[in-house]
C-alpha cells in the first residue's frame, strides 16, 4: 500500500453522482486518508477489526467471502463514488467479507470512530448514508429478480452494461474479472461466459479481447437481450 501522489480524480465523481453520493464524497475529501492499493491488493479482510469507513475515490474494488473450495467468491463490485465497509462498522462486528483492488486503486479511509461521530453531528451526512443504502438495496433486490427470471445472455448483457463505460452508442468494457468470477456474480457456469461472448462476436454485435469487450449499437444489442 503507498500513499503516491496523482491527479485528482473528483471530475468522475461529479458526472455520475446524485446529491448524496456528492455530500459523501466531500465528506470523505474532506475528513479521509487517501490511500493507493496496486491491482490484487487486500484492503481488508474476514474477521479483522473493522476500523474504516472506505470510499472508492478512483479504480475498482470486490468485496468477496471465502468459499469451501478456497475460492472467494465475489458478491459485490463498489466503483469510483462508492462507499463500501460501513455495516459491520454501524452494527459494531468484525469483518465479515474481505475486499480485493481487481484495478489500482485509489481509496478515502475514515476512522470508524470520527465516522460515528459525524453521523451524530451532520444530519446531512447521515441522510445522504441512509439513502445511498436504500439505493443499493432496491438496486440488489432487482438485481436478484434478474438472477431468478432472465436467461443466461440478458444477465451477462446487463452486468457488462452496469460495469461498461458508454461512448456515443457503444459500450466500452475492460474485464477486470475472470470469466469464473463472472460467473459467480450472474449465476451460471464459467463455460457458458465463454461460449456466449464468442456468439456474441461471431454474430458482429461485440468487439472481444482479452480483458476488452466493446458493444457495437448499445441500444439494439440490449433490446435483443
């Protein structure tokens, strides 16, 4: 972990954020540590002392719990204006997932104890917390709809949507994840990944490389998904 200088990356934040992720944000620009995490790099992991409220300031983190096989399995994706590690903090109880940098990453740490704090003395703050958490639920709920109710093809286009960027009508995405990990967070096997992206360029309607997908006509490729 290195505290290296960069760029400041607030600009992201502004364009994709809604009135209680930018009072988050400022929150955090202006009480948080900053922090660089290098590709692979735990943040934190089961069972230790959760001392930090964390807000993603740049980069992509996953926060994931271990499997049997001794394979984490990714349940949750936390991007650029996002807090991630308040629960266990609120609730007063250790880790209970671990998370993982799957890019470099630049991270805003708080002390749990200053958080508190300031959720008791900033009404503002607070309300912007409890929104953005009832967001993220509804945002799960439909999420878990799609994993009971829609094929194979539609939740893998959705998540490659949801993680993509747009560019005019296309859809730009690096793939962080392997095609194993994909398929822990959509719900089928690591085979059937491979096999619809490889219909899916074969058919013209993507670009795919290895670690790049690039969605020609955004618009028709969802609505036949």
């Amino acid at each position: 972990m290195s505290n290296e200088q960069s760029p400041s990356p607030t600009d992201p934040i502004k364009e994709k954020g809604n009135h209680e992720q930018l009072i988050l944000a400022e929150l955090f620009e202006e009480y948080g540590v900053s922090q660089h995490y290098k590709k692979n790099e735990i943040i934190f992991r089961e069972d230790e002392e959760s001392q930090y409220i964390y807000f993603v300031r740049s980069g992509l983190v996953k926060i994931s719990q271990s499997a049997q096989e001794g394979h984490g399995i990714t349940l949750f994706l936390r991007s650029t204006g996002e807090v991630f590690g308040a629960a266990e903090v609120l609730t007063g109880q250790h880790r209970q997932r671990f998370a993982r940098c799957i890019l470099n990453s630049e991270v805003l740490l708080l002390p749990a104890d200053h958080f508190r704090s300031l959720l008791q003395s900033r009404p503002d703050v607070l309300y912007a917390l409890t929104v953005s958490n009832a967001r993220r639920l509804l945002s799960t709920q439909r999420y878990v709809e799609t994993l009971v109710s829609r094929p194979v093809a539609w939740r893998l286009a959705y998540f490659l949507n949801q993680i993509g960027e747009w560019k005019h009508n296309e859809i730009h995405v690096r793939l962080p994840l392997s095609h194993e990990e994909m398929s822990y967070i959509i719900g089928c096997s690591r085979q059937t990944i491979t096999e619809t992206l490889n219909k899916w360029k074969e058919q013209n309607l993507i670009q795919y490389e290895k670690k790049r997908v690039i969605i020609y006509d955004c618009e028709n490729f969802m609505s036949k998904h």
